[in-house]
C-alpha cells in the first residue's frame, strides 16, 4: 500500500496508476486542507490511500469503449473446496475492510460524476458501493483524459453493481420443492405476497395449491388468508402446534404446492425465531423466504436477517416498493448477507403487483429517475 497526495484527484489517480498500472484498488480518499500563512489561506489537496489486490487481475475490456470494472477471477487452483471456501474468505475480509471505511465524500471527485454519485447516495446505496462506483468513474476518466457521458457513467456503474452482485440468485420459486414458507414481521405483507405466489402458480403453472397458517396471534391475518384462498378456491388449514402443523401436511398432501404463512412476530427477539423453529419442519422439502418491507430502516430490517440466520432462507422478498424512491437498501443488504433477490412488490393488487427478481430489472429501477434527468 501507498499514501499519494496531489492538488486535484485526477492527478492523485494518475500518480497511482504510474506505480500500480489498472490492477491498482482504493482503500481510502479524503479532502486534505492545509494551514497557510498565519493559519489563513487553506489549501486544499486529496490524498488517497491505494495498493496492489492480488485477488484481481486487470479489468476487462469486453465492452465497445468503455473498460469493465474489475472483477473478481477464480483463484488459480483446480476449484477445490479449499480455494473456494478461500475465494469466499478474501471476498468478505475485502468487504470488511469496504464497510469500515470513512463516509464517501463527493466532493473528492470531479464534477462531472458528482451527480450519479449523489443520486445513488440519496438512494441509499451503502458508502461503499458508492465509493467503488466513484473510484471506477474516476479510473476511466483519468485513463481516457476525458469526461464521461451519462450515458457512459450510467453503464459503468451497472458494471460495478454487477461484478458484486454476479454471485447471488435472483428468480422465483422454480416449483421443485412441495413447500414453498414465507417469513418475517408483522406489518411487511407477507399474506398478501403468499396470495400472489400463488396466484401465479395457478395461473401460469396450472399447480394445485393449498394454504396453512401458523399466524394463531391475529384473527384477522386467519381471515384474510381464508379470504384469498376462496377466491383461488384452494384449500386452507390453521396450524395451532406443530402437531397440528404436521397434520395439516397430510391434509394437503394432494395438492402440488403448499404455501406455508408463518405468524407475524417481533422478530428482533430471538426467542421468537425459536419458536418457529419448534412449529416448522425446516427439514422437509421446503424453500424459505424473508419478506422484508422497504418502509423499514436498513438497520431494523440488518437486525432481523441476523434474527432469522439459523434458518434456511433461500432469497429475500422485498415489499411496498411503491411506497418509496429509495432501494438502495435493497442492494446493501443482498451484497452484505449474500443473499439473492426472489420477488419484489409494488402494490396491493393480488396477482398483478408482484415481480420476480432480475438483476436487470432491479437496476433499471435503481436507476430509473437518474436516466429521465
């Protein structure tokens, strides 16, 4: 690692670049003022902390005009266990050190990609992905001397979010499993997003579809279940215990999926987790889903996924995106807990406000205002 200080960044970039060639990666970058005569008269300069990560090689350059942002290749080895599981360590000690870093600020980068960088922060993208995405946009920059289009900064930043997204799952339930659970706190719309997997299932894969509910706490969650599974006419049971909970298997076991609505809970006590995992067989066929609402804070939703981590969830589902302009949380938190992406929803019509996940829908829609701007 090395220390630069130069009066403007793109000559601190271009000092790194002369030592550590395009394989160089940012670890830290601030405004540095100086005292000048009699303390008056600061100057200001940029210092930027930047070494060699052998994890990376050479970004590519597979695109027409513009370099790809540096990824991450397979270690050198046959792809053993060991080099795998290695792989995965310097992948979240690399992000460790990304989380711990000071807040971006801007203001270190030129003007011409301050404004994706800070519509991406009033999104609510983390620090750190801003700060990958402003360090790329700055690389490019200095190495073609030029300044970069919208158009250019837009497709630079997708490549960033993708190099660190490349590994997660997106899509829906792909029907192989009988049980088909959804989990998470009261108030996110997980009944409402069960009605709509299903829904789906039947319309679109012609399954048989059943219903149980673990949600003994509130009537009205029973009554609204009930309500959507008369207009799907599919059946419904009402699991108290998880002996009632195994009888209600059974009682479905003609139907080809059974969509398992899971009580609504404080689920930042951990001893509520406990008690679904007393109720649910996670050991059957089963695939597990976390609904998380986007009206929430990033820290209370942070606080819950590490409620639910002894449980085997499969991806997230993330609720009530029309309810706001900020998704960003979204990305931080399937990067973070290396989580992938199943549905997310945008409104309360049952089947029609439902979408599976894709990266590239989920991007274009992160993206959406700044490309109208």
């Amino acid at each position: 690692m090395k220390r630069y200080k130069a009066p403007s960044m793109v000559e601190a970039m271009k000092k790194v670049r002369g030592d550590f060639g395009d394989d160089a990666v940012i670890l830290s970058s601030e405004v540095v003022y100086s005292k000048g005569f009699f303390g008056l008269f600061k100057q200001k300069s940029f210092e930027v902390v930047a070494g060699y990560d052998k994890v990376y090689d050479a970004p590519s350059t597979e695109s027409v005009d513009l370099p790809a942002t540096q990824k991450v290749q397979p270690l050198h080895s046959s792809g053993s266990e060991e080099s795998i599981e290695m792989k995965k360590e310097l992948l979240e000690l690399k992000r460790m050190v990304q989380n711990i870093q000071r807040p971006v600020t801007v203001d270190i980068y030129p003007d011409s990609i301050k404004p994706i960088l800070e519509y991406l922060t009033d999104a609510e993208l983390s620090d750190w992905l801003v700060k990958l995405i402003g360090d790329e946009l700055l690389r490019v920059t200095s190495a073609k001397n030029i300044e970069l289009h919208p158009e250019d900064q837009l497709e630079i930043s997708k490549k960033v979010l993708l190099q660190n997204m490349k590994e997660l799952p997106f899509g829906g339930t792909n029907f192989e499993k009988k049980y088909i659970n959804v989990v998470g706190p009261t108030g996110v719309g997980k009944t409402t997003t069960i009605a709509k997997m299903a829904a789906r299932a039947m319309l679109e894969q012609k399954k048989k579809v059943g219903f149980v509910t673990t949600d003994t706490y509130r009537i009205a969650a029973i009554e609204q279940l009930k309500t959507y599974a008369n207009l799907l006419q599919a059946p419904v049971e009402v699991a108290y215990s998880a002996e009632d909970f195994a009888k209600a298997m059974e009682k479905l076991s003609h139907v080809d999926l059974i969509f398992i609505d899971t009580a609504g809970r404080n689920y930042r006590e951990e001893e509520y987790v406990q008690d679904l995992k007393e109720l649910i067989d996670f050991n059957r066929e089963m695939e597990s889903y976390l609904v998380l609402s986007m009206t929430g804070k990033e820290k209370d939703m942070e606080s819950i996924i590490q409620q639910f981590s002894t449980v085997p969830i499969e991806k997230f589902i993330f609720t009530k995106l029309d309810e706001t302009n900020s998704i960003g949380s979204m990305l931080n938190l399937m990067i973070k807990y290396n989580k992938g992406l199943a549905y997310y929803t945008d409104g309360q019509e049952v089947p029609e406000d439902i979408i599976e996940g894709s990266f590239d829908q989920l991007i274009d829609r992160l993206f959406k205002e700044f490309s109208h701007a």
